[in-house]
C-alpha cells in the first residue's frame, strides 16, 4: 500500500481489525474510509468479525474464507455503490 492508492480509493477494506489498525496507524488519513469487509453485512454472526487470513493454511481455510466473503460481498458492494459519488 502506498500514500498515493491510499489517496485515490474511495473505500479500503480489511478482513480484520489488525489489518484495519496497521493500516490507520501507516496512513491516517485512510481513517474515513477503511472498514472491515465484515461491518456491513447482515448476517448477525459475521458481522464486525474478523475473517480468518487462510495464509499457510490447507484448501478448507481458504474455502471457509470464500464461503465468508460470498455472505458479506453483496452487502458490501450495495454500500460501495450507495457511497460512491458518480463522476
């Protein structure tokens, strides 16, 4: 991550919340617009949560994250397009 893709994105998203700090403590200004991939989606036992880094991990880490990400993305993506000014 650079200051410049810091500046020109409108949204950065984390899967967790030491990801999401690293990321605030390097660039500050990232504040307003960083979030984890799990705050808005509408599923009560994801949502805030950490997604697990399958890194290092076997195929069903990696699965379970996908199965993670395919229950937040919609709800991320409708915010991504409410928020987002068109040009």
């Amino acid at each position: 991550m650079t200051i410049d893709l810091v500046e020109a994105a409108t949204h950065i998203f984390a899967l967790g919340r030491g990801h999401l700090a690293a990321l605030v403590d390097e660039f500050p200004e990232s504040e307003d617009k960083a979030y984890l991939v799990t705050e808005f989606t509408a599923d009560d036992r994801l949502r805030g949560r950490d997604i697990a880094d399958p890194f290092g991990g076997d195929l069903d880490d990696y699965r379970e994250m996908m199965q993670h990400l395919e229950l937040c993305l919609p709800s991320l993506l409708a915010y991504i397009e409410q928020t987002c000014k068109a040009d």
